[in-house]
C-alpha cells in the first residue's frame, strides 16, 4: 500500500488510536516507507538515550567501545577517575577514524593518521605539524579536543546520545527503570562474556514488537519456549516491558529450566520474582532473568534494514564457577534457537506487510499497541488548533 500525500496527518492513524479492542495496527507504509523512516530517524532516535553496554565491559582507564548510532561512529571509554566518556570517532585535524575496534585498550587515543594525540578525557596532547607559533596559537584558539558526546551511566547500564544537547536529561529520559529493573537485578554485577550480531531485511519496529508480545512463543518457538505467561508492567519513562513470574529461568529450554546457574547473589524485589522483557524505547530490548541477562540493540539503516547487537551476560560469581563454560552450552543453544527464530518471523512479516492491510491486536498484544501508540506519538504532525 503506497504511502498518502497526508502521511503525517493524524486524523489518518485514528483507528490506531482507539482501545486495544477495537484498534487497527500501523498501515504498512510505517514500516516500509522512506519519508516515514527519515521522521522517525529525526523525531525518535536522535533524540533518544541510547543504550550501549554494561559499564564491566570498560573495566580499566582506556578501555574502550566504539558503535555505530544514526550511521556517526561513538567512542565510549572509561577515563584516568573512573567515569565514562563519549566522543565522536572522528579526529579534529581532518577527519580520519580514530579507533577502528569494536572494543579494545589504549593509553591515549592516537590517531592513525599523522598520530595527532588525545588523552583519555578528549584533550589534544600532541599535535604534529602544529610546531610553529602560527599553528600553536591556532590550535590554541580553536581548542581542537575530542568532540564529546553525552554518556553516562546508570546502574552498571552506560548510554549514549547522538544529539549534542540532549533534549531529555537522562534520568528523566529512563523514568523509573534504573531503580525498578537495573538496580533489583544486579545487572553492575553482570559480565558480558558472548557477542553476536545480524544483518536482517526488515523494519526496527517490527522487531521491538515481537519482543513485547507472548501470543507467538506457543508458535514459532513451541520447542525452544513454550507458553511464556506475561504481564504488561506499568513503567514510568521512555521504557516498556512485560513480565514473567512463572519459571525459575526463561534462558534454558523447557524441560531444563531448573538445572541453571544459581541466582544472581543480591537481587530483591521483583528479580527475586521472575524476568522483565523491558524496551528502553526505541530499540534496546534488555532482558533482565533472575540468573542472566542480554540485549537485543535495533539499529535501523533503513526502512527494511535493520542490523542487531547482541549481548549475553551472566554475573562475575557465575562466569568464576569452574564449570561456567560447560553450563553456559545449554544457555548458548537456547539463545541461539529463538534468536533465529524471531530473526526469521521478522523477515516474512516485512516481506508480507507491503501487501497488507491493517489488522488488529489481540488481549495477549497490549504492549505493542502501546508501543506503536508511542511511535505515533512522536512521529505525527502536532493536531492543527
Ligand atoms: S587526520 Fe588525524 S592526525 Fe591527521
Ligand atoms: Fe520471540
């Protein structure tokens, strides 16, 4: 279905707008449509916080990782007091990358080029070329450090934002799930110790929507999860989730859920409960399990490209265990299947929505009408006085 001339008019998403019951989904050019991905792009993830990594990943001054946001490349590294620190990948005297590695070590940031300098926290050490008085005053004036970029972290949680001056300060921007998920769960205990990541032919959103909803783990994953019992949770903040109180751990295939790692050491509350499947909106999906955790990061290139980051975490305790290696088998082919198995639904459902028309949301999809609601929100056009 061809996008309208009024595509961001929003008299043409009422139906979306109704009641769960009696709502549509987003017509198909939301998902398939240029203009539509460029707003989207300008309105939603510019703006966002994004998360990146766990704060054990930069366990040392000059540890470092770098990622692609918006199609910029974003140093994150860990500096000489222990905070963390975000610049553009991109040297000031004339452009050339800077760190060519996801992730690695440094003393100082050297460029490859012609080994301008910089220390942990951005400043210009050293400057070849830039010797004569004419060229060091310029320097001077100028102030040709790193440029930085917002970075902090929250509860063992670093984020990242692309927009120089943030729209949203950070802790507003989460709302309440540093406290509510990240703190209860010990995830500034968790150790990243498995990395993945896809290149798939669909659209960002469709993936954020099938992490939101239980109604298919009965169907394409009927032999890696089952039925998977969820709740919407009510969250306060650009973050949204469903929750699962009903095994021990959602990590391992039916049948074997209860030969897993022990607890993570210190979780309360909720985490003591069951799993959240939260979304720091837009794209991070984070699981949050009472022994383990891991990460699907959505960065879309375009309106059906979509390439993922995968983390998979356990706690320091559980990676020092003698037998960490062995048990982490079964943990790794239970990812590895329902992870193929939502990258899959996710291609056949971009590749049937150019010839669709708008459908509905069953009681078991509340979160994905939310989310495409949120979408909404912040795409249309402001309502005309
Ligand atoms: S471009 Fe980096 S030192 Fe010249
Ligand atoms: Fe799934």
């Amino acid at each position: 279905m061809a996008a309208p001339p009024d595509l961001f008019s929003p008299a043409r998403y009422d139906a979306v707008r109704r009641n769960r019951e009696k709502a549509e989904t987003l017509p198909a050019w939301c998902y398939t449509d240029d203009e539509w991905f460029q707003r989207e792009t300008a309105k939603i993830f510019r703006p966002a916080w994004h998360f990146v990594d766990l704060d054990t990943s930069l366990p040392e001054p000059g540890t470092f990782l770098t990622t692609t946001l918006l199609g910029e490349s974003v140093i994150v590294i860990r500096d000489r007091e222990g905070g963390v620190r975000g610049f553009r990948n991109s040297c000031r005297h004339r452009g050339a990358e800077l760190l060519g590695e996801s992730q690695g070590s440094c003393r100082a940031i050297r460029c490859p080029y012609h080994s301008w300098t910089y220390d942990l926290d951005g400043t210009l050490l050293m400057a070849p070329g830039t010797e004569t008085e004419y060229a060091r005053s310029a320097l001077g004036n100028l102030g040709l450090n790193l440029t930085p970029v917002p970075c902090a972290s929250r509860h063992g949680m670093i984020y990242v934002n692309v927009s120089p001056k943030p729209p949203v300060p950070l802790d507003v921007y989460l709302g309440d799930y540093p406290e509510r998920v990240a703190a209860p769960y010990q995830v500034s205990r968790m150790v990243c110790v498995r990395r993945l990541s896809y290149d798939l032919a669909t659209n960002w959103k469709l993936y954020c929507e099938v992490e939101m909803e239980t109604l298919h783990t009965k169907h394409i994953h009927r032999r890696s999860i089952g039925e998977q019992p969820v709740t919407a949770a009510t969250t306060q903040g650009e973050w949204i989730a469903v929750v699962n109180t009903d095994q021990p751990t959602p990590a391992l295939y039916p049948g074997s859920r209860s030969k897993g790692f022990p607890r993570t050491p210190g979780i309360y509350g909720p985490a003591e409960e069951g799993t959240y499947f939260s979304t720091v909106l837009p794209g991070s999906f984070i699981v949050t399990a009472p022994d383990c955790m891991w990460w699907i990061r959505k960065i879309p290139t375009a309106p059906g490209r979509l390439h993922t980051e995968v983390g998979y975490c356990f706690p320091r305790e559980t990676v020092a265990r003698p037998d960490f290696a062995e048990l982490a088998e079964a943990y790794n082919a239970r990812w590895d299947q329902v992870m193929d198995e939502d990258n899959q639904i996710v291609e056949v459902q971009y590749r049937g929505l150019r010839s669709s028309v708008p459908g509905c949301y069953t009681a078991e999809e509340p979160v994905v009408h939310r989310f495409d609601n949120w979408v909404l929100d912040r795409v249309l056009d402001e309502e005309s006085p």
